[in-house]
C-alpha cells in the first residue's frame, strides 16, 4: 500500500469510528458544525468544501454517516478537509492509524 492511498485508509477508520458513534452522541455533529464555521471565517477551507460540508452537517444523519464513509471520489476529497479534525481523542486516532499501517 502506498503512503497516499494508506492516508485515505487511515482517514477512513477514523470517519467510520465517528460515524458509529454520532447516532447516540450528536454533539460530535455539534463540534465539526463550529469547526467548519471557525474554518470559514479564517478563511481556511475552500469555500466549494465549505458549501458540501455545511449541507451535509444539516441532512440526516444517515445521508452524513453515508458520505463519511464512502470510498467515493467526493468521500475521499471531503475527508481531506474534514471538521471532524478534533473530534477523536488523539490517542484513539493513534491506535486506529498505528493499526492501519499493518494492514
């Protein structure tokens, strides 16, 4: 696996852990909602990603999880700029990308 395509996986995991656990805890739906808005006044994402994200941080949730973790072109550009940054506990996201480079 190259270093690139092992990133998106890495990117992924991380997506799909977050993506399980927004069902019973919305708040993390909350945080990356303020992130992408903090981002935006900084002027610190593309304002096409911006747009994408924004209406997917207000759609069902299930149309949200679904984008989160596709293996989808758009899933895999959205995942570069996502403001779910900050949204795992450092050393979960440490455990998920030391167990990424094994596969």
């Amino acid at each position: 696996m190259d270093l690139h395509q092992l990133g998106q996986e890495r990117s992924r995991q991380v997506h799909r852990i977050l993506a399980s656990r927004i069902g019973q805890d919305l708040s993390i739906v909350a945080q990356a909602r303020t992130t992408l808005a903090r981002w935006v006044v900084d002027n610190r994402i593309h304002r096409e990603y911006a747009s994408k994200w924004a209406l997917l941080l207000e759609a069902p949730t299930n149309q949200l999880v679904e984008v989160m973790t596709s293996d989808s072109q758009e899933a895999k550009d959205l995942r570069q700029v996502s403001p779910f940054a900050g949204c795992m506990d450092p050393r979960e996201r440490w455990k998920v990308w030391k167990e990424a480079k094994g596969a």
